[in-house]
C-alpha cells in the first residue's frame, strides 16, 4: 500500500480540522506559503514541523488509512485525463502532472479544439473566459468534475452539469485579498481623482485646484455582501477610519459584529452609505440590485464600486445618476458583456473603468490554481468534494459510507429515464463519484 505524502497527508488534515493555510501555519509554525509547498509536494519539512504534524494529528485523531486505501486503488488503475481550457500557473499543472499515468492537456495543446479534447476527459479546469455549458458538456461523456479557478461560476451551467452528474467546483475565498485590495484602490482613486491626476500630469498640465479631494475618515462604507471579500475589505476599510455598515441575509448580526461591521437591512445601506461596495454573487434576487430605485434613495454625492458582477448594476440608471450628480463617481470592474466594448461609462469623466482584474494578482491566481487543482485532484483520486456548488462537501469517509446509495440513487434515476418516466434520458447518468 502506498503511503500518502506528507503534502497529501497535511491537505487531509487541513479540510477535516477546516483550516486555512494560514491557520495551519500557525498550528505548524512554519510560514503559510510553506503549507502551500508542502502539499503540492515541494519542499522538505523540517522534523520538528513533521513532529509538531503528528501531534496535531494526534490530538484530533486525524487517521490516513482510509486514504492510504483509496489512493492504492487509485493507483491501480484510474489513469485521469485533465484538460485545463485556459491559462494557469506552472505550479497549477505541477499538482496534475505529479500524479503518474494522468494526462494533462494545458489550453495550448488543443489542436483540434476544446470538444474534441473533451472526449476522453475526466476533468476541465477553466478560468472565466470558456463558456462550459450543456452542448459543450455534451462532448465529454466521461467529465466528472468542472474546476473554476476563481469564484464566479455564471461561465459554467451548473444545472446542466448536475444533470449529467458532473460535479463543479470553486474556489471561494483564495482571490478574496486581491479583490479586496482593489476595492479599496478604487475607493482611494475616486476619492482622491487619482486618473484625473495622473492624466493631465502625463499631458504636461498643473491641475493641482481642480483635484481637491475627499477623505475617507469619517464616512459610511457600506458593504453589500459579506462573505470572505466582504470581510477582508472591512478589515482593511478599517485603518482608514471608516465606518462601516453591511448588509448579508446569510451573516448573522454577532459575525458581522466581530468583523467591526453594523449589520442592517439593504434599505438602510442603500440610504446610509458615503460609499458602496458591491460583494454579492450574481442571483435573482442580486441582478439589478443598483436600480433607478436604489440610486434615488442613495445619499447624493454617493460614490459606488463594483468588483463583483456587472449584471448587479442597471447601467442606463447608473450613467444618468452619474451624469446628474446624484452619484459622484463610481469604478467599475464588471461588465454585463466582457470583454465591454462601447460601454456608455467610457464617456463619463467620473467613472474608473478597469478591465475585470480584480482577481488577477499573481498570488491570486497562483492560489486559485492551485487550490483547484489540489480539490480536482482529491475528488478524482478519494471521492472528497470540496467547494462544490452543486452538491454537498463530503469527507472522504462520508463518501466512502454514502457512495452505495449514490450509487443507487443514479440507477434508479437511469432506470426511470429508460422507462421513459424521468424525463431527458440524455442528462441522467450515474453520478460517478
Ligand atoms: C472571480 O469570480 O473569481 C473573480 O471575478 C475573478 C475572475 O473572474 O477570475
């Protein structure tokens, strides 16, 4: 039987204690970025780490046999096909190639197209630039995963996905300090008429009168969204002096307490904000949240960003508040169609337009890749759902008691699709975890 590496067993024991890397660089007292070595099994921990490792595993009573199990059936047989449909880090491919016998097919190596290279395939990994939905699922009878590198997954059709009993995954949480951290650049930008600044300074002129600015000190941020991006632009909003209010169906008034944030209704946010900032993923309810409604009932002289979805703002109610004054500026990541081309906000010299990098630092997309292809790759190799939008995480002994019923579950459903009672026998299929 093969032992499990210490990256694999250190990944293991992370996701069953819910640990960030961080959180377990501190139990390990090593730097975080060396828990992001170890399991992508670079680096050689020192024995005091590996010692500090047991105990811990020790006193949790963390175990690996089972894994040991899975991974030498694992290892018996199951050759995986990866295609990764868009461009990611080397360390990214680093985690898939490891693995002996996988093929790994990156976004140059597709000769002839995405479909075709689908047909054999275990798992797609894409960015948010590869639309995967129904007709392209159709040409991977064998998929069993879709991995999104990043956290917006409208690019992926879930629904359909499910259909066909292929799980998709994100990766919440691993860009959220990036987007943070342009969140408050634009808000500094706005406030301080950085793009003013820099463009007649490059165009030789003093304009030093007309670029009075705002402080930050003193006003009502508020945060529409309070999940790990919302958070850490709180955090950070903080050290500016700003008070802070958010609004979140799903954050409890005590969690968003702890983070230095008053919770109150959407109505009071919208009323109440200096500044807004717009951290909510895309839904029904969520689209056009930012409405000729919402706009008049802001505070005039309000400034807005959006890093999230550009499908949460109503633009023509948006480009005639900006025009009137009633909003004083707004920067804009998100675009209902990107690449946005003619957008009517490239005329407005109040809006800060950039072109969706909120994610897109090299740490965030190393960390997104990476936290991609590790969760890929134990859902393949163990059965261990992480971060799925379409089912439920489960443990790899969850999984191991649950697979016989899923088992079932997907027979019953291929038997009654057969039996012409099910509907669309083309999705139904075993769900092949
Ligand atoms: C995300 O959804 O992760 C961000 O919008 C960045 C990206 O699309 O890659």
């Amino acid at each position: 039987m093969p032992e499990l590496s210490f990256g694999e067993k250190l990944l293991i024991a992370r996701k069953q204690l819910n640990l960030f890397s961080y959180q377990m660089a501190e139990q390990l007292g090593v730097h975080p970025n060396s828990i992001s070595k170890y399991e992508r099994g670079e680096g050689k921990p020192h024995a005091a780490v590996l010692r500090m490792f047991d105990l811990l595993c020790e006193k949790h009573n963390i175990r690996f046999d089972e894994f040991e199990a899975g991974s030498a059936a694992a290892d018996k047989g199951d050759k995986m096909k990866i295609v990764l449909a868009e461009k990611v880090s080397p360390a990214t491919l680093a985690v898939f190639s490891a693995e002996p016998g996988w093929e790994v097919l990156t976004h140059d190596q597709l000769p002839n197209g995405l479909p075709a290279a689908l047909a054999d395939a275990d798992a797609l990994v894409v960015r948010s630039a590869v639309q995967v939905d129904d007709a392209l699922m159709e040409h991977a009878p064998k998929l069993r995963v879709v991995g999104r590198a990043g956290v917006g997954v409208d690019n992926i059709d879930a629904e359909a996905a499910t259909r066909r009993g292929v799980v998709v995954m994100n990766t919440p949480g691993a860009n959220a300090v990036a987007v943070a951290e342009l969140t408050i650049g634009l808000m500094l930008a706005l406030a301080r008429k950085l793009p003013a600044a820099n463009s007649t300074m490059h165009a030789g002129k003093w304009e030093k009168k007309s670029l009075q600015g705002a402080e930050l000190r003193g006003k009502t941020l508020g945060i529409l969204g309070l999940g790990r991006i919302g958070l850490e632009v709180a955090k950070r909003a903080r050290g500016f002096g700003l008070e802070i209010i958010g609004s979140d169906p799903f954050v409890s008034a005590a969690v968003a307490r702890e983070n230095g944030i008053k919770l109150v209704s959407l109505d009071e946010l919208i009323a109440g904000s200096d500044y807004i900032t717009l951290h909510v993923g895309l839904t029904p309810q969520t689209t056009g949240v930012i409405n000729a409604k919402t706009l008049a009932a802001m505070k005039k002289g309000v400034r807005i960003i959006n890093c999230a979805r550009g499908e949460l703002v109503e633009d023509a109610a948006l480009v005639a508040a900006l025009k009137s004054g009633q909003v004083a500026g707004a920067a804009l990541d998100v675009f209902v169609e990107e690449p946005a081309k003619n957008t009517p906000f490239a005329e407005l010299d109040n809006v800060i337009l950039t072109p969706h990098i909120a994610g897109s630092t090299a740490e965030a997309q190393e960390a997104v890749g990476i936290q991609i292809a590790m969760q890929v790759r134990e859902y393949l190799k163990l059965g261990v759902v992480q971060n799925a939008v379409n089912l439920p995480s489960l443990s790899h002994e969850e999984y191991v008691q649950l697979a016989p019923y899923i088992d079932l579950a997907g027979r019953l459903g291929s038997f009654m699709a057969q039996a012409g009672k099910g509907g669309d026998e083309r999705g139904v299929r075993r769900l092949p975890l």
